[in-house]
C-alpha cells in the first residue's frame, strides 16, 4: 500500500468516521430503545392534571413586582389602575397563545405533563395553543432559533428537578402578572426554570426571567401548582378563538361556526 | 357575491342576530365588582358552554318589561367549570334559576357567576374565578 493512498484511507476513514460521530452525538437523530423508555420510570411522578394557584397569583403580583425598568414601571402603573377602576386592558383578547412566560405566570386553566424518551410536553388546557416542548435529550440550543409563542426549551434533570432554559421566544409575548396587566417582552428574553414536587400533589415552577428590554435586573418568582386526579379533572379540549363565534347554521343547514363582533375585553351586555 | 352566497351570509346574519351579541374572548375579570353581589330571579334564555369563558343570559323575571331584561353573565372555562361539577346539559333554556352575581362596574346588565339555582330541582351550581386549588 503506498504511502499516499494510505493516507487517503486514513483521510477518509477520519471523514466516515467524524460524520459518524457528528450523527452520533444528534440526539434529536437516535431512536429511543427500550432502555430509554424504561428509564422514565426513575423520573418523579408528575402524572395527573395540575391547577395553578390563583390566588397565590394574585399575591405575587402584589409582593413580587417584577424589577421593571422606569419606563415600564410607568406603563403597568397605568395599566393597573386602569384595571381597577374596571377598564381592563385585555392583552390576552386576541386568543393569541399567551407563550412564554405569561402562560406560566398567569394562566387560570390547568395543565399536565407528558413524558417520554428525551423530551417533556406540557399542554395546557382551554386552548390548544397553548403546548410546551422541553427537550431533554442532551442537545444545545440552536444558534438561532425561529422565535415562536413558547421559544426553544432545552432541559435537563438535576436530581428530581427539571431545569428549563429557554430562549427563541417572540417579542411580542408578554411577561405578565396578571390578565391585565403585562408588557411585550420585547426580544432577547431569557427564562430559566426549576420545576419540582414539594409535596406529594404540590409542584413549584422557579422562574428566573431576564429581559434586557423591560426588566432592569432579573426577576425570579415562583408559581404553585396542585395535582387532581380522576376523569372529572382531565383536561378537556379547548379552543379560544370558539368564542369568538357562534353556533348558526348555514342556507344548507349545516352546522357552522359564525364569527362575531370582538368587544374590547369588556362584556358588551345585551341593551337594556 | 353569488346568490348563494349571499344567502348563506343572511342566513348566518340572522343566526347570529338572533343568538348572543357579542364574543367572550379571553380578558380579565376586573370589569366585574368583586365587591357586590347582585341577586335575582330569572329565566335561562340561552348558555355557552364555550372556551375561554362559558356564558349564560339569564331575563330578570322581577320586571317584565316589553323588550325583556338580559343579563349576560360569564363563567369561567368549561374545564374548570367541570371540575366544579358543571356540564354542559346543567342549564336549559326557559329553566326558572335563581341567580348570583358580581355585576359589572359600569352598571349595565351584566357579571360573573358566583352561584345559580335551578328552581324546579333545586340543584345549585357555583362558579369561581379562583379554581378549587388545593386537592
């Protein structure tokens, strides 16, 4: 074997061999084996449906003001006496998923958890929109993700807590304290979670949510959730926009959904 | 616009016309006074059951007027509502119901369930904001 054509099999060999490793080492490539899935089984159990606690919502948003920058500080100064004099702003009203990090902040509606092979799924409930992909299957952010509603989370297990980081979250998605009362983020936010049982029915979500746009420091906050169990707390299908319309039927007879007039988040009352 | 089409768009308008005015997106709940509670006797006109809020229209049967008197009355979501022990078959149309609710700020004929009875069978159903938390 002479001496060049040696080292175009060894050049080629590293080449076969690198891609290999580069395959290798995507997991989003790999099938889940059987080893995989049994693993789930050491995961804590966060089966069931879990509802938020609302009134420890509502407590936060008057103990633990996010660190506002001036400017901002301002605007919800102004939105929430808006809201209590019952003008609310719905920032909401547009059936938009609410994304990251209002849902988790302010959401009123249950969700649960799914887990499989490298990944945990959150859907929420009363809009189908509203859908998280954790993916834990050991890979990096992209160097720049598509922006999207809930943003690109990766996440890994610290014992028996799930640490989320997520960026790639659209600008227009609210860091919110309540349903009224909230500001686009802006761009370049970044959340980190820790989500763990503290109890048997009881999860905490520790969020740390830096916004260079609208938060002068870091905001760490933590919101509570409680497990139900059984078929009367499953979570139902949703959509928010059906309430935007109208059950009628059309010159045929059919079922059809009729699109009506938004109000401004306010009811619009039938006249006296 | 094709006649048919144009027959299809009067038949949704008078759909439409003839059910609820207005749509019930998802919005805050401040423009109801969490502080008053309104009560009164009535009669189910229509319900919604409905994401993200259900609502009900209720006529206040206290003052027959010619046009009747409408309450729009919301609740909060049917998964939530369920795991109040609502479903959607709990109200009928042209049910007698007593009814309880934070009315609306601004005084017009409307607000956010806090407890309705149903009359003829005295089955009582509760709506809240602040979902059943702890288990």
């Amino acid at each position: 074997m002479s001496g060049a054509f040696r080292a175009g099999l060894v050049a080629a060999a590293l080449v076969l061999c690198g891609g290999a490793a580069s395959a290798a080492d995507d997991p989003s490539g790999r099938a889940p084996t059987p080893q995989d899935w049994a693993a789930l089984a050491a995961l804590p159990d966060w089966s069931g449906v879990w509802t938020p606690d609302i009134e420890d919502q509502f407590v936060q948003a008057r103990t633990n003001v996010p660190p506002w920058t001036p400017k901002v500080a301002g605007e919800m100064k102004a939105m929430a006496a808006d809201e209590k004099a019952g003008r609310p702003h719905g920032i909401f009203q547009n059936c938009l998923p609410e994304g990251m990090p209002a849902w988790m902040l302010v959401s009123h509606n249950a969700l649960e958890f799914l887990f499989t092979p490298g990944r945990v799924t959150l859907l929420g409930e009363s809009d189908g929109g509203r859908l998280r992909r954790i993916y834990t299957d050991g890979r990096a952010h992209a160097a720049d993700p598509d922006p999207s509603f809930h943003g690109e989370s990766i996440g890994h297990w610290d014992g028996e807590v799930l640490v989320v980081d997520t960026i790639g979250v659209l600008p227009e998605t609210y860091i919110a304290t309540g349903e009224a009362l909230g500001v686009p983020n802006d761009g370049d936010l970044h959340v980190v979670e820790r989500i763990h049982l503290v109890g048997p029915d009881t999860l905490h979500d520790d969020l740390e949510i830096t916004d260079p746009h609208v938060l002068a420091a870091p905001w760490r906050t933590t919101r509570i959730y409680y497990r139900h169990r059984g078929r009367k707390n499953e979570i139902v299908e949703g959509a928010c926009l059906q309430g935007s319309f109208n059950e009628a039927h059309d010159a045929q007879g059919h079922a059809v959904f009729a699109p009506v007039a938004q109000d401004q988040g306010n009811v619009v009352p039938t006249p006296k | 616009m094709s006649r048919k089409t144009l027959a299809l768009a009067g038949c949704l308008m008078m759909a439409v016309g003839l059910a609820a005015p207005t749509a019930f997106a998802h919005h805050s709940f401040a423009m109801f006074d969490q502080s008053q509670t309104t009560v009164f006797r009535g009669t189910i006109k229509d319900f919604q059951w409905t994401n993200p809020h259900a609502v009900i229209w209720v006529i206040n049967d206290a003052k027959p007027l010619a046009t009747p008197d409408v309450w729009t009355i919301e609740l909060t979501s049917p998964g939530n509502l369920t795991r109040m022990g609502w479903t959607r078959h709990a109200l009928a149309i042209g049910d007698k119901v007593n009814v309880e609710i934070n009315p609306l700020r601004d005084g017009q004929h409307g607000g956010s369930l806090k407890k309705i009875t149903v009359l003829a069978t005295g089955a009582v159903l509760t709506s809240s904001l602040i979902i059943p938390g702890k288990p």
